[in-house]
C-alpha cells in the first residue's frame, strides 16, 4: 500500500493530569541553505548534513515520561516526536487551557533535561470545533460533503490561517517553538502534506469545492481560485464544452500547488512567530506516481489509475517538492534550521515487494536523483523510501524518515503485507541510513515499552550497529 493512514498515539488529548485538574489548571544557492541544518535539541543546535550518513535516531508519538527518558537516553534515542493537541490547548475560541500548558510544559522540560530534542508535532490536524464552524472551515468535496471537522480548510479559508496563525502565537508564548529540535509541518489527517484523502467520504473526493476555492469568498491571501469553476472531477464537459487533457492537467496542478502552498504558508508562518530550527514534511508514501497521474488525467480524474487516494490527496511529488523548496527557498534566511522532507513509509508494503526482485529495487542507489523521476518506466517499481529520497534529493530537500508502525496495529500505516514489527526494525534503520537520512523516527514509543516483538534494548542494538557500520561505510548518502 503507498499510501497509509498512520494515527498518531495521542496520549497528549485526556493525560492523567489533565483530566484530575484540568478545569484549574529555494533559488538554487538558496535550497543549499535550506538543507544546511539537521535535527536539533534544546539550547545550541548540532549540525548534520544530510549527506553526510551521520544517522540520528529518535521515536515518534512520546511521552516524554521521566521513568521511560533514561532507558530511551541510554539506548542511543536523542530525539522524540511530541504532539500538540490543538483541540486540548484551546478548546473555546481565544481561551487557552492553561492547564493542558503546564501538562505539556512540563513533558518538554523532562525530554529537555533528559538531553533528548524534541520534534513539535503543533497539531494542525487536531482542531477544536470551533474551527470548522469558522467561514470555510471545513473542506468541501464536489458532492457537497463536508471534510473531517478536526482538519481545518488551511488550503483556502482566510479564516481559518487567522485561527492558525493565533493559535502559533499562543503555542509560542505557552512553550516556546524556537526550543523544539524541528517542527513537523503538515495539513492532512495525519499530520502529512496533503488534503483530507478518501478515508473521510464516498469514491473519489476531491477537496477543492468550498465557495473560497470556487469563488474567491473568504480566500486566503496569496491562494487562487479553480481554474474552471463549476467543473468536476469525472465530467467530461463543462459549460456544454468538452474537457480536455490539458485543462484537467492544468487544474490538477492548481489543486496539487495549493496545498503545497498551504504548507509553505505554515512554514513562513512559524518563521514570522521567531522560530528558527529545523522543518520536517511529512509525506504519505509514494504519492501519485508518474504513468497513474497520466492515465488520471486523460480519464478526467474520474477515479482510473488511483490506487490508493493520492490523487484526491493532490499527492504529485514531482511537482510538488520542488515547488515548496523554491517558494521557501525565497523567503529562509542563513543561519535557520533545514527543511527536510519526511518519508513516513520506511520499509512499508512497497519495500517487501521491492525487495523481491531481481535486482532489488527496495533502498536508495547513488544517483537516485538523476534519473528521468518522469519517464524511466523503472522508477514505478521502487519502494516508497527510495522514491521519495529521490524527489526530496532533486528538490534540494533534506531527508528523514520514519517506519510504518506494526501491521498488527488498527491505524498505522502497516497492512497485511507490511513487514512485522521486528522485521522493521532490521530494515527500516537500514533504508535510513542507506538513502542518507539525518534521523530516523521509530513508530511508536508505546511500542518499545510493551509486552510486543520490539523493546527498547532491541532499538539499543540497532543503533549501535548503525554506528559501527557508519564509521565502515562513511558517506552513503543515497543522492546526486
């Protein structure tokens, strides 16, 4: 499956402590820059550069609990992913919940203290209620049906970016962003680059069909209109017209650019409130590949050729990385953070059928990047990993990653084909390390401290062999 549905745990949205008090309580020199930096923690921050195969390792979905940091720490786990619930923190328009504050402050100085970074996960997919009741709060499919309540329309609403950007203000006051390691920018349900996706509605949802998007009726600064109004996915007419390729290119574009614009936005933003450190992108997998895309569109969008949701998604990552890394390629300054792309799918279902080939087709290979991304009919067999390396490391983009999570698990990005928990945990570190990546994410912490195939010492073990085969193999970066 390219393209999974990963729940982050989030055990931030009812902690103990809350509920017993809570009421009380880039222009090419330019993209150089933005890939100068990698992961770092609280006070000064340690370089890595992204090719230099110097492989950190971290745990997503933590929760920064002192009886479980020390056991992370001396295993070799330097960064945790921590989320935000923005649903938590202000839960009626305006009024922040102090006591979800001092919750979560108080777990950021426990990973602070532990010597462990932190990487921000603000919770842009977890919005309060309120939120969708906001003009254009919610997204519209061509059908009418309202997007998820708690994935606000970021894409088009002007609304709903004045709640975001408050809601970054507040978040910046309450705990500091600049003190986060790096900050995972996304719009979709997980956290990911992309819209709501098919797991929300009926076959082939589009999510462009709001009045803003239609309109220009409360649009966001800086975001357009469809280019053919009125038109749907699947007609092949409009006005009494024909439709052709190159118009439902044209508009697919716009709805593929216009996330992509809504995440450069985030990302601008978060810059304009101090915050200086690295950004992660998370990505779904393979996205759209190349031959599905043109098969997409000379069917009109009408469903042929989507094999898992991409295309409603506006998943194209050919276009679209190159596209976030020059419009910020404007705007960064020397001396910020990195923008790293991040491959959520680290040895998912792709790498097991890659793998089995002849010759493999499963990890990055040096000159990845050079290849004909739209053409080589090849690159259609790679695993997700390697393809989304490649189009990061074309685009100038950085590269972290992060494993699917165990297939045994409801939500995860893992399935029946998926490799097992303990069979992860071979290949995924290695695919990091392999394709250059500066860190490298276990889903999930929880898992490491249960009664499951994976444990901590196991991680402990990895990433010492990652080590030592580092200091074997120096330079592997999987790239140009």
């Amino acid at each position: 499956m390219a393209r999974h549905e990963k729940q982050r745990r989030r055990w931030w949205r009812r902690p103990p402590a809350v509920l017993a008090g809570l009421a009380a309580v880039l222009a090419a020199a330019l993209v150089g820059v933005l890939v100068a930096g990698g992961p770092s923690g609280g006070g000064e921050r340690p370089v890595t550069t992204p090719n230099s195969g110097d492989l950190a390792f971290g745990v997503l979905g933590s929760r920064c609990d002192a009886d479980r940091l020390a056991a992370l720490h001396e295993a070799g786990v330097r960064y945790a992913e921590v989320g935000v619930d923005w649903a938590a923190f202000e839960p009626v328009d305006g009024q922040v919940d102090e006591g979800y504050v001092a919750f979560l402050r108080r777990h950021l100085e426990q990973c602070e203290r532990a010597g462990i970074g932190v990487v921000l996960t603000p919770g842009l997919h977890s919005a309060p209620d309120w939120v969708a009741e906001l003009p254009g709060g919610s997204y519209r499919d061509q059908d009418g049906t309202a997007g998820p309540r708690e994935v606000p329309n970021v894409v088009f609403s002007a609304a709903v970016r004045d709640a975001v950007s408050d809601y970054l203000t507040e978040l910046d006051r309450a705990v500091g962003l600049d003190r986060a390691a790096a900050i995972r920018v996304g719009t979709g349900v997980n956290g990911e680059l992309g819209y709501p996706g098919t797991a929300t509605a009926g076959a082939n949802p589009f999510w462009a069909f709001d009045q803003a998007a239609q309109r220009g009726v409360g649009l966001a600064d800086g975001a357009t209109v469809t280019p053919m109004p009125d038109w749907t996915p699947g007609s092949p007419t409009r006005d009494g017209a024909a439709v052709g390729t190159e118009q439902v290119r044209e508009w697919f574009r716009w709805y593929s650019r216009s996330v992509a614009d809504a995440v450069v936005w985030v990302v601008r933003t978060l810059r304009d409130r101090g915050y200086t450190g690295d950004v992660h992108l998370p990505l779904a997998g393979r996205g759209a590949l190349p031959a599905d895309l043109e098969a997409a569109l000379a069917a009109g969008l009408d469903g042929t050729a989507d094999r898992d949701g991409s295309l409603e998604g506006g998943l194209f990552y050919p276009d679209q990385l190159p596209y976030i890394a020059e419009s910020l390629a404007r705007t960064e300054r020397r001396g910020w953070g990195g923008v790293y792309a991040d491959s959520s799918s680290v040895d998912d279902a792709t790498a097991v059928t890659a793998r089995e080939l002849d010759p493999p087709q499963d990890s990055c290979q040096p000159g990845d990047a050079d290849r004909d991304l739209l053409t080589e009919p090849d690159v259609e067999r790679w695993s997700s990993v390697r393809w989304t390396v490649a189009n990061a490391r074309r685009a100038g983009l950085g590269v972290v990653g992060e494993n699917p999570g165990s297939p045994d698990t409801p939500g995860t990005g893992g399935n029946e084909l998926t490799d097992s928990s303990a069979e992860q945990m071979v290949h995924a570190p290695r695919y990091a390390q392999e394709c250059g990546m500066s860190l490298f994410l276990w889903a999930f912490e929880d898992d490491l401290f249960g009664n499951g195939e994976v444990t901590v010492a196991r991680y402990a073990e990895v990433i010492r062999t990652a080590g030592a085969r580092r200091r074997r193999t120096p330079g592997r970066g999987g790239g140009r």
